[in-house]
C-alpha cells in the first residue's frame, strides 16, 4: 500500500491498526471471516472504475470485454457449486439481495413468514424495525421452548395465515435446519420457500451441513461469511424455483437491475469468483467440516465450565449462550472478551427477559479461527479463558441499571473491566493462540 501511505497517511495507519487488529485477536464473530489475499488483491483492483450496469452481453457502456468474462465467469461457478440453474451475483450485500428477492416474487402487501429477529432470524425475514414489514406483511415465527424450530407450529401459523413465502434462514439458530419439512409447509400452503443460506453457504458447499438446493425455489446468500468471500451477495433459483414459475429467473434478474440497483460491483464479482474458486478445492471441504468441528468441541468446554447454549449444543459453526446462570448481561462479556482479545458479540436469546440494548446472550462462531488453522484442543484454552473472565466479570449486572443503555453505562462497564485483575494473563494466553496461528490469508 506504498501510494496510500504516501498520500493518505491517516488513513493507510488505521487500516494497518485494524491489520494488526485482525492478527492479534481471535475473530469469534460468526458472520466474519478471513478472505484470501487473492480475494482482497481482486476487490482492490482497477475493476472499482468500471460501470457496468445490465448484465453480461446485455450493457449500457461500452468497454465490458473484460468484465463481462468476469461475471460470466462467477455465475458459472455459482451455478456449478451450488448446484442451481440460474444465479444473480450482483446484489451488494444480504439486505439488499433479500429485498430484491421478494420484490422478484411478490406484490406490495403480500404475506412473508420469517423467524423473528429476537429469535434468531434476520431483520429482513419481516422484523418490524425493517422495511420488509413496511412493503410485505410480516408474520414471525419462534422457536420452541428447547431451542429448536418447532415445525408443527409453523405449519400451524402458514395454514392459518397462508403466506406467499415462507422465509428459512437464521443468524443466530445453531442447529440444522430441516429443509424437507420446510418445503413440505411451504407446499401445503402454495407458498414459495426462500433459503436465507449466509451464514452457512460455505459449509453446505464443503458438504459439512445439508443444502437446501433440492427442497427451496429461490435461495440467497452473503459471499463474505463461511463461504469466505468479499462482501456481497447472490440470489440462486432452483429447478423447482423455474418449475413453480418459468419466468423466475428473469424476475431476479430485473428486480436486481434495474429495479433495485445500479451499477453492479465488478471488483467484489471478480473476489466472489476467486472466492468460489476457492471453495470448490478439497481442502475447502476439510475447512468446513473442521468449522463445525471446533464449534462442537468448543460448545463441550463451555458446557462443561457450566455455560448454558440455547440449543445444548451446535451442529454448526455458531454458538448462543444464555448468561443469567452466570449473572452476567451480555454486554459486559462482550466488551470484556475484546479486552482480552476474543471478539465476539452480545446477542438476544430466545425468551430473553432483558431489552434488546441489553441482551441475556452472546454469539460466537468459529469460521473465522478455523481459517487461522486451529483445531479442537485450542477451543479448550478459549472455553477456560471465557470461564474465567465470566466468573470475574460475575455480578457486574447488579450495580447496573438495565433501565437503558446510555454513554455513562458503557463508561461505568468499561471501568469495571479495567479494573479486573485476571484480564492481563488472559490477554497474554490469547495472544499466544494468535501468534500459533498467524493469519496466512491463502488457502
Ligand atoms: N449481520 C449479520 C450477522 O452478523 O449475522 C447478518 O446480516
């Protein structure tokens, strides 16, 4: 980056603080990832000039002989990996590309069923704080008591309420979920069934976690999380997507352009490609498998120091904890957990009895450290280190007023972690984990 150190040095000195960030903290956030340098050299390339705006073949500027090829090139390895027969891989980003999926199958005002956000759905699934409940009819579903999507009740709810589709996609729900009963609801009630796969595209194409592809009409997925990409997104249309409407394909591709978007991202097409490349080798099967790996071995260690995962467990790459037997809100985990370098975040649980500016929970995954190359016997020094900040951060709820969330609170919890004696000799074993596994960026 020798001409952005030259002409920008603010700005060159922040990205190489969060360079250093990156490689001396353990990236526990289970949406994020570690893309390849080739991912990040292709993002960054001169591709950033280009307009592009239509689709392969079919432009509004002139100069597309290579960009074409470009995009030609990824949705070909979008279909061939994901098994699907039309793909879109212009969408920006998640919200975005769920957006645009409705808007290809639905009409303004008609139905949508999503898991509720507090749940462990996404804001887009219908969340009323999202404007997918402004232009759709929002119904949610929740999980049972155990933890588990109760499938009965959700047949129950799409009989009574007869949606246009039924939305199956979670961020922060660790169990398989089971797409055969999926679109058994979704037929029952002539409703299309949408697939939200980001957070588990990556495992589902490395065979470690079931793919939806034979059971959803129209499937959407981030590129930048286990699937390890850029920041982006794609809409895939299935068989049965063009069996239920021949014309699917073709409505993706006009509710994205021109009805949403503009100028496609050329750059991040070019680092999705490279990035499907990528998780098309052998060793991108053995990561995945080796993510959910870690998630279990991890849940076992924090289960046996007495934690309590919604669920029980995970089939995985994430965790959700509930933390009222440790008396603790999941802020202040949080926060503490980054002062000693494990970065994660607080998260509702399912019957969370705290408001959602002061969640019961955190959310952790393992994708992000598995690309380091760790492997079960580290998940051991994570779970003790997490054991022993919980234990010393332990009644800090107490003196907090969880009435609402304010500068002072955060001030009040940042003193409280300073403060505690045991974060030190934390830091330093985590740092040590880190040093062990530099970050290497090519796979
Ligand atoms: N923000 C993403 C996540 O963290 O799960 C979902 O969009």
């Amino acid at each position: 980056m020798k001409h952005l150190k030259k002409q920008d040095i603010k700005i060159y000195s922040l990205i190489k603080q969060e360079e250093n960030r990156q490689k001396n903290t353990l990236m526990m956030i289970p949406s994020e990832n570690m893309a390849s340098s080739a991912v990040e050299e292709a993002v960054g390339s001169s591709l950033e000039n280009k307009y592009a705006e239509g689709y392969p073949h079919k432009r509004y500027y002139q100069g597309q002989a290579n960009v074409d090829e470009i995009e030609i090139e990824a949705i070909e390895r979008a279909k061939s990996l994901f098994k699907v027969v039309h793909a879109n891989v212009q969408p920006y980003s998640g919200s975005p590309a769920n957006f645009e999926a409705y808007n290809a199958i639905l009409n303004p005002g008609d139905k949508i069923m999503g898991l509720s956000l507090s749940f462990g759905g996404h804001l887009t699934h219908g969340s009323t704080a999202s404007a997918t409940s402004k232009y759709f009819k929002s119904i949610q579903y929740e999980l049972g008591a155990d933890g588990y999507i109760d499938y009965k009740d959700l047949m129950r709810i799409a009989k009574k309420e007869k949606p246009r589709v039924i939305v199956a996609g979670t961020t922060a729900y660790p169990r398989i979920l089971e797409w055969k009963k999926f679109y058994e609801i979704a037929e029952a009630v002539g409703a299309y069934l949408l697939c939200d796969i980001s957070h588990i595209a990556g495992l589902i194409v490395g065979g470690a976690y079931p793919s939806p592809v034979n059971y959803s009409h129209i499937i959407t997925t981030t590129t930048h999380k286990t699937l390890r990409g850029p920041r982006g997104a794609m809409i895939l249309v299935t068989k049965k997507g063009i069996q239920k409407d021949p014309d699917l394909a073709k409505k993706v591709d006009k509710s994205v352009f021109p009805q949403l978007q503009g100028g496609p991202h050329i750059n991040t097409i070019a680092g999705i490609a490279v990035a499907l490349k990528e998780a098309s080798k052998p060793s991108f099967k053995k990561y995945a498998k080796q993510i959910i790996k870690n998630a279990k071995a991890l849940a076992k260690e924090l289960t046996k120091r007495k934690f309590d995962l919604i669920s029980g467990g995970t089939d995985s790459h994430l965790l959700l904890i509930d933390l009222r037997n440790k008396n603790i809100i999941g802020n202040t985990l949080a926060e503490g957990l980054e002062s000693i370098g494990i970065v994660t975040n607080y998260n509702s649980v399912p019957f969370d009895t705290n408001p959602p500016f002061y969640p019961s929970g955190i959310r952790l995954g393992t994708p992000g450290i598995t690309s380091r190359g760790m492997t079960d016997k580290d998940m051991i020094v994570i779970a003790s280190c997490m054991s022993d900040l919980s234990d010393a951060l332990a009644n800090t709820k107490i003196s907090l007023n969880l009435s609402s969330e304010d500068e002072k609170k955060r001030a009040e919890r940042k003193k409280i972690i300073d403060k505690t004696k045991i974060i030190p000799a934390l830091k330093k074993k985590i740092l040590l984990l880190c040093k062990k596994y530099p970050v290497k960026k090519s796979y």
